[in-house]
C-alpha cells in the first residue's frame, strides 16, 4: 500500500508540475506578446509623430503659398505687370478700332457704357 501512495503522490507531483510549466509557459509567451505589441506601439507612435510633423510643414508652406496668392492676385499688382511688362493701356476712342462698316463712333466704350448705367 506504502509503494501505491507513493505512486499516487509521486503522480500528483508530476501533475502538478506539468501545470506549473504549462502556466509557465502561457505567461512567458503572455509577456512576449505584450511585449511585441508595446514595441509595434512604439513604432505606430513614431511613424504618427514623422506625420504630423510632415504635416505641419506642408501646412506652413500652404499658407505661405496661400499669402502669395493674394499678393500676386491683387488689381493693382495685375494693372502693374500688365502696363510696365507687356504695354497695355486703358481703352480710349483714339487707340480703338472699328470693326464694322459704319462709321466709328466719337466716344469710346467705357464712356457709353457709363452713360448708359447712369440714365
């Protein structure tokens, strides 16, 4: 009877110690994974800060670019340009040119166009 309990307790321990390595391993691999994903974590955060500070550049070069949309789009930035670069004038009836039959007309046609706004 002594060599069956003995047995029986030496079986138990087995036993026990199949569970206590089992468990051993599941919080081994536990801290593995745990570990993996605080590394993959820390990468995501990287990867997000590179990205946001991209995007803080290319915002601040929208809106300069923005600025000198403005600048450049101005009526009297344009009306400079057009005058000094490329010879442009006002429209009077000395430098425009009829195009129809009849005979031109005396006043020009912003003149015409004002009077008739106006009346």
């Amino acid at each position: 009877m002594d060599s069956r309990a003995e047995r029986i307790r030496a079986d138990r321990i087995k036993a026990d110690r199949r569970s206590a390595i089992r468990i051993l391993a599941v919080v081994i691999i536990g801290i593995f994974v745990l570990v993996g994903m605080r590394s993959y974590a820390a990468i995501i955060q990287h990867e997000n800060n590179t990205l946001i500070e991209q995007n803080e550049y290319l915002q601040a070069e929208i809106d300069s670019l923005s600025s000198q949309i403005i600048e450049e789009t101005k009526v009297t930035k344009i009306e400079k340009v057009a005058t000094e670069t490329y010879g442009m004038v006002y429209p009077s009836s000395e430098n425009c040119v009829s195009l129809s039959a009849e005979a031109p007309d005396s006043q020009n046609l912003a003149a015409v166009i004002r009077s008739e706004a106006y009346n």
